[in-house]
C-alpha cells in the first residue's frame, strides 16, 4: 500500500495556497542554480560573428570566475520565484476552474493547454521587469575577453532596474516574452501530463498505490521528457528576447530604431531563421534538467504538506 496520504482538501485554499509556494521554491531555486548555464547561453544568443566564445576553462582559473559565471543570480532568483508563483499557482488554479466550465467528457488535453497558456500570460508580467535586468547585467560587458578580465562589481540588480525604469524598458520585451514562454509552458505543462498518465497506465500499480519515492520519480523522468521538447520549441523567441534586452552598439541602427517591431526585424535580418536555433544544445541540456528538478521539487512539495502529485488524478 502507499505510504502517501494527502491531508489537504483538493481545490480548497490551503490547495491553492501551497501550489503558488511550491511554484516560488521549485522555480527560484533551480533557476538561479542554473544561472552559470543561462550566462553562457545568453551571452552566446547576443554574440556577433567575430566575438571570441568565452573560456569556461578562464574562468575557473581566475578568482572572481565563479562569481561572473554567476551574474545576475540574485536577479534570476527573485524573478523566477514571481514567475513561478504565477506559472504554478495559476495553473492549478485555472485547470479546477476551467475543468468545471467544460463537459465531463471534454477533452483534458485542451484544458492543460488552455490553463497553462493563461498561467503563464499573468507569470511574465511578474517576471519581465527582472528579465531585461538579469540580461543587461550578463551582457553589458559585450566582448568575452573583456568579461573575463572585469574585474568591477557587475551592474548591481537595483540600480538596472532603477535605470531602465527610468529609461522605459523595463517591459520592451514582454511580447517576445510571451511568444518564448507561452508554448514553452503549453509545451512543458501538457507533456508533462501526458507523460505521467501514459506512465501510470502502462504500470501495474495505480498511483494511489504508488510510495512517496515512486510518485517523485514519475514527475522526474516526466519532466525531464517535457523539458526537451519545451526548449526546442521555444529556442527562437528566447533568442530575441535576448537580442531585444541586450545593448544596440549600431549608431546608424540606433537612430532609425524607434520600435519593438522594428528592432526584431533588424535582429532576424542579421541572423536570419539559422540564427534563431543559437544555443540550442546548451537550452536543451539546460531546461531538460531545470524542468525535471522543478517537477520533482513541486511535486515532493506538494507530497510533503499533504497535497496530491500532480497529473493521474
């Protein structure tokens, strides 16, 4: 028998209460541990063609390298505990509340795709201001041989966020945002169901005869899976993101760019739809891990004050 027991009521507010926390702990966490991963992928998504590609191996042999590999941590923390409260909390929220609008025998596919779609519209209002800073900070320096030898303090996260407030820019992204991280949580939510219920199916056990150990497990390949092909399909707008909260060195460009629209068409223009798939291997490694250890850190959450693992029920 399981040793599990949930002693929380389903779609009561202590439910939903831990859902938005366990979401904050799953996402600050394993994002800002992965902020290294992110660093090399950002700053490789805003390189030029002639950039010198940054020297893992430099960097772990100078002193302050851990603390560069290590930019905008703090930043990447905060926001993605606010995206993560808004991700989670809201999909568990609008999945009971959209699940009760359709008929018993509607298709359960559509409401993981629906619900996740507008959980993740209210998460990157939340994380967008924190995103332009966390990039700023790890692109300002744009050449790699410079970033290796800074040795100044990086652009603390307040006084960026201060600056770019001041400057408007703070929400420059959010479009490009919603475009990356929409399908990226369509992808990576209703994958994740599925492949749990696929799992469950093709077991001998039922899930409530599952132990603790066996349901985390579940969530851990299952999110694994659905990280892999939530990186790739979100790749292209995670590079204008990225391009859009990076610095324009053009002068001519700088001075006929006045839109969001128009500085994408300029950045598709000099990297073309090749260009779009820059750091793809580092993303793939990157969210496959990141979405396999959010899942299991939510779900033993979850298991820990007495909620249900999520999917198979």
């Amino acid at each position: 028998m399981s040793d599990l027991k949930t002693t929380v009521p389903l779609y009561s507010p202590a439910y939903f209460g831990y859902s938005f926390l366990g979401g904050i702990i799953s996402c600050s966490t394993t994002h800002s541990a992965i902020t290294c991963l992110d660093l090399i992928k950002t700053r490789a998504q805003v390189a030029t063609h002639t950039t010198t590609p940054l020297s893992i191996s430099k960097l772990f042999k100078q002193v302050d390298g851990l603390k560069l590999l290590y930019t905008g941590g703090l930043t990447t923390f905060i926001g993605y505990g606010l995206q993560g409260f808004g991700k989670y909390g809201f999909y568990e929220l609008f999945k009971y509340k959209y699940s009760s609008l359709f008929p018993k025998d509607f298709n359960q596919t559509y409401v993981y795709l629906l619900s996740s779609a507008s959980a993740e519209f209210i998460a990157d209002i939340l994380l967008c201001p924190l995103e332009a800073v966390k990039i700023k900070q790890q692109t300002f320096v744009k050449s790699n041989t410079e970033f290796l030898n800074y040795q100044k303090k990086h652009l603390p996260m307040i006084a960026t966020f201060k600056d770019l407030f001041k400057q408007g820019k703070l929400y420059t992204g959010i479009v490009p945002l919603w475009f990356r991280q929409i399908p990226y949580t369509m992808v990576k939510f209703t994958t994740f169901e599925k492949i749990v219920e696929f799992i469950y199916e093709k077991l001998d056990l039922k899930k409530q005869e599952m132990n603790k150990l066996q349901q985390a497990s579940v969530s851990f390949v299952s999110g694994f899976f659905a990280g892999t092909m939530c990186a790739i399909v979100s790749n292209p707008a995670d590079v204008m993101v990225s391009k859009l909260n990076s610095p324009l060195e053009d002068p001519a460009a700088k001075s006929v760019i006045k839109t969001t629209s128009e500085r994408l068409t300029y950045e598709y223009g000099k990297i073309g739809f090749r260009g779009l798939w820059l750091g793809l291997p580092t993303r793939v490694v990157m969210i496959s891990c990141l979405t396999s250890m959010q899942w299991l850190i939510y779900d033993s959450f979850k298991i820990v004050v007495g909620l249900p693992t999520t999917g198979g029920h």
